[in-house]
C-alpha cells in the first residue's frame, strides 16, 4: 500500500463512518476489487477508525464537555435536571457498550474472519439497506436518548455488536435500532455518534500492540489515511443529522443496495 491508496481508503473510511453503508464493507470491496493490500486489514481499519472518532469528538465537543461536567453536579436544584439526564444518558451508553463488548468477545474470530470474504461482505451490504429503509418509516417521538432504559440500550448495543461483521453499517444499526426503541431522531443520531467513542477506543486499545510493531515506513502511509478520514468525517456529520431528523436515509438504502448487487455480480461471474 503506498499513500494515495491510503489517502483514498482514508477517504472511503471517513464518508462511510457515519453515513449508513458500512464502511468496513465498503473498505474490504475497495481492496479487492483494485487489489490494495495492507499489512493487517484489521488494524489499517481501526486505525482510520481513529480519525473519524477525532471527528466526532471536535463536533460534539460541547455535548461531551457537558457529559463529563454533570459526573460532578450532584447538587439539588432548578438547575440539576440537565445533569440528572445527562449522567442518565451516560449510564445508557456505558451498557450499550458493555453488551457490544460481550458479543464482540464471544464472536470475536467469526467476526475478524468475515474480513477474508467480500461476497459475504455484499451480501452482508443487502441486510444494511433493509435496516436503514426499514428506520425512514419509524414514526418520530419525543422520547430523549435520557429516557433510554437498560433494556433498550442493551438491545442498541447489540446491534452495535453485529455491526462489527462488515457490511453491516455501525451508524445504520445503532440509528434504526434507537428509532425502533422509540428514541427521537435528533437523539437518535447523538447516541449513535456518541456510542461509537468507546466502541473505536476500546478497538485501538485491543490492536494497541499491533499498532506499536508497525514499521515507520508503513506508520507514515497510515497517518495519511489516518488525516484523509478524520477530514472527510467531519465534513458529513452534520448533513447526516440533517438527513436523520428529515427521515431521508432510504436514498442510502438504495445505494447500498445497488453497490452489494453490483459486487456480487463481479464477484461470481468474473
């Protein structure tokens, strides 16, 4: 891999982080089909993985300061309810991402393996574009990501699990899955956004020793990719959320579908 093919798949990682296609998927189709090789498919992925969550945390950097400034507001008063809630959402996406956590220890080869088979991977692509159809026909409520409960935020965490196969989109999953708990749209996005920080975290601390062994040489070509998606993923957040509150991700459902068919079409005849 050298750096245009880095910077490219840093491009591909960071406009398919949020918007719901998968990125994963989208990677893995992009290196087999013009023969991109990288050492560890694994950790080139985290590792741009990275660059989107920088994303995340420069565009919701006041939501996040005001999260960690009410773990310290416990006095009574007119003015505790915004901190009861947002330690309220804080205790919702610790669970979601222990239960992630669970089922990503208990699948963890299977899921690592499905990185070997991009027709599993379209295919993987055709159940994406049915969740995120399916989410654009959910009726809007005015239900806060506060209001969650343990229960919903386990089911949102498992989904976030399954996401982990590629193909399967992390932000489709955990978008639909929030809007099918009843979850209003606007905080359907946050959630989900804010549920991929520790879910990228604890990926790169798993792969902290392979990131490590890298070589400076290829250090230096995954930092390209690593810029190339923080840039492209703060460029679309903020037109996702749009997107979400406006119930219009059925055009994503389309594309995917079209891509999967697509790959699967190259993959078998070619």
């Amino acid at each position: 891999m050298n750096f245009l093919q880095a910077i490219i798949l840093g491009i591909v990682q960071g406009l398919t982080e949020f918007i719901p296609v998968s990125s994963s998927g989208h990677l893995v189709l992009v290196q087999h089909f013009f023969g991109i090789e990288s050492v560890d498919n694994i950790t080139f992925e985290i590792f741009m993985h990275l660059g989107t969550l920088l994303a995340v945390l420069i565009f919701f950097r006041k939501q996040i300061w005001e999260l960690i400034r009410s773990l310290f507001c416990w006095k009574p008063g007119i003015d505790s309810e915004p901190h009861r809630k947002n330690r309220a959402l804080i205790v919702y996406l610790i669970v979601a991402t222990f239960v992630t956590g669970v089922f990503y220890l208990i699948f963890k080869d299977m899921l690592e393996a499905a990185y070997q088979y991009p027709l599993l991977v379209s295919f993987m692509l055709l159940i994406t574009g049915a969740l995120i159809f399916a989410s654009d026909f959910v009726k809007n409520t005015s239900t806060p990501a506060s209001n969650t409960g343990f229960l919903k935020s386990a089911l949102i965490g498992l989904a976030q699990g399954f996401a982990i196969i590629p193909g399967i989109s992390r932000s489709g999953t955990t978008i639909t899955a929030s809007l099918f708990c009843g979850i209003k749209r606007k905080d359907a996005a946050h959630f989900s956004f804010l549920l991929s920080i520790p879910a990228i975290l604890a990926a790169n601390i798993f792969e902290l020793p392979a990131l490590m062994s890298l070589e400076k040489s290829v250090l230096g070509i995954y930092l390209a990719g690593f810029f190339a998606s923080f840039l492209a993923g703060y460029l679309v957040i903020a037109a996702l959320i749009r997107l979400i509150q406006a119930g219009s991700l059925k055009y994503f459902a389309y594309y995917v579908w079209v891509v999967a068919l697509v790959s699967i079409s190259f993959i078998l005849f070619s």
